[in-house]
C-alpha cells in the first residue's frame, strides 16, 4: 500500500473534531426532545414548539370546581354526569358540544366531572383550537393507556378552511383516525355551527313547492359538523333571580354571614348591569370583590 495514500492520526482527529463542531451547531437548531409524559396526573395540556410533534404536558395545579357550585343548570349537569359516568363504566357515550351564553358554567362544568371523577380514572386533555390538526395523533398517543381521556376544547371556532376543522370532523365521524374506547370530544363554544354563518349563504336554500326548505351545500357542511357530536346541550342566560341566588352561594361558601348577603343585592345588581351580563362567572366575581370587603 502506498503511504502516500495514508491519513495521518492528526489529520483524522482533525476531521472528527470538524465533524463534531458541525454536529453541535445542527443540534442548536433541532428542537428538544418532548418530556417523558407524566402519566399519574390528572389533567393535560398538549403541548408544542413550532411544527414539531407535541406532548402531553402535565397540568401540575388543576382548577377544579364541584358540581354543587354550579348553580340553575341542573338539566345541564345531569346530562354531563350521565354521559360521563357511563363512559368512565365503559358503556357507549357520546361526544358533547355545549353551546350558548358566555359565563353559564360550560367549561366549568367539564373540570366538575374531573373533580368528580378523576379517582375512577378520567383524565382531561385540554386542546387549543389552533392545535386541533393534531387530533389523531393524540388519540393514538393514548389509545392503549387504561386511563378514559377527555379531549377538552374551549371556546371552539372555525374560520373557512382551517386544517383543524377536517381533523375534528373524522375524528368523530368514525375515520381510521376515529377515536378508541377510551376517548371522548367536549367541546364549548359560542356558535351552533363552530364556523362563521354569512347572510349571502341564505340565498342557496332552496324552496320546494310543498313547503320543504333544503340547505345550500355550503350550509350543510356547517351544519354537518356539529351533527355529528352525540350530543348538543344549550346553556341560557340566567334571570334575575338565578343571578342572585348564584351570588349568594358564592358569598356563603366564601364565609360571608347572611347579614352580609343580604346587604349584597343591590351592589350585585349594579355590578352584572355595568358588564352587560348575569352570569356565573359575573356573580363569582361579584362575590370575590364583596367578600374581601365585608366578611
């Protein structure tokens, strides 16, 4: 063998420590590894960085609520509950849109079954609209965990076109991406049909001559995706009077007296008519506010 064509031991530590400068600064562009999932914990936020593969991350202080604080929505829990409890007892259950007035307790209602159930093995994913592309992937990151999941999407919309629209919509309609058993979808939202409504798209119904009205395909694809949630509860405004008793619940559980509830109506009413709103979480903030200054 000809020396010559030999490369000396300098030379090839040379190129090794070349090759090792190049690899470090490759390495400051690639993003970290996830987190190994913390499997113990109640709840989850999924979790990512730019366009790589997302986490579960573990949600280390949950805020839970109990089902007896959320007041004049009794139809509304007992359908939750139900749904819940035959899906953590492994029986058919159903994906759950809740729809209606700001304030009235729906996402509050989805950390109520946490707290109730979360002993018996729920656990809760929370998904941010912008993130709902992912949908397959974290159904199949805990297809074969003994855990029952809820997906959790609050305040859900979309806008013409978004990727997390299709996603969402194979998810629950049974795809090869479909979720498994031990899967649900609740979702919230201010829109019946989770996607903007134009009155331009009035004009692509159609009229039959016996009376029947027959959507415009524009209109049915709204439509479709929202249908296909097993189940649609509406929440409402709450009268006056709910609004108060509301108020009241908070400022006992928070150690007011009766004396000082009582001399909390008329504040209680000013205050829900400068925010334009009675709700529940109007009446909880009423209550934080006079609570600190009079118990």
């Amino acid at each position: 063998m000809n020396s010559s064509n030999l490369v000396s031991t300098p030379e090839i530590a040379e190129l090794l420590s070349r090759m090792n400068r190049v690899l470090g600064q490759l390495e400051a562009y690639l993003p970290p590894a996830p987190p190994p999932t913390n499997w113990n914990a109640p709840a989850f936020r999924w979790r990512k960085r730019g366009a790589s593969h997302g986490w579960l991350d573990a949600i280390a202080h949950v805020s839970l609520i109990n089902t007896i604080d959320l007041q004049h929505i009794d139809r509304q829990k007992e359908i939750i509950d139900r749904n819940t409890r035959h899906f953590i007892e492994g029986k058919p259950s159903n994906n759950v849109l809740m729809t209606g007035a700001r304030g009235t307790g729906k996402s509050s209602l989805v950390k109520a079954m946490l707290a109730k159930y979360s002993e018996q093995g729920l656990r809760l994913i929370e998904v941010d609209k912008a993130d709902m592309a992912d949908l397959p992937d974290i159904v199949e990151m805990v297809g074969n965990r003994p855990e029952r999941f809820i997906v959790f999407c609050d305040d859900l919309s979309f806008e013409e076109g978004e990727a997390g629209y299709k996603a969402l919509k194979s998810v629950l309609d049974g795809s090869a991406a479909s979720t498994g058993n031990n899967v649900l979808i609740y979702a919230t939202s201010n829109r019946r049909h989770l996607m903007p409504e134009y009155m331009s798209e009035n004009l692509s119904y159609q009229h039959q001559s016996d009376g029947e009205i027959h959507p415009g395909e524009t209109v049915e694809e709204k439509i479709s995706l929202s249908e296909r949630f097993g189940l649609w509860i509406s929440f409402y405004p709450f009268r006056q009077d709910d609004y108060l008793d509301i108020v009241q619940h908070w400022l006992r559980t928070l150690g007011c007296d009766d004396a000082v509830v009582q001399a909390s109506r008329t504040e209680a009413l000013q205050w829900a008519l400068e925010r334009g709103s009675r709700s529940g979480r109007v009446a909880w903030q009423f209550a934080r506010d006079w609570a600190a200054r009079h118990a």
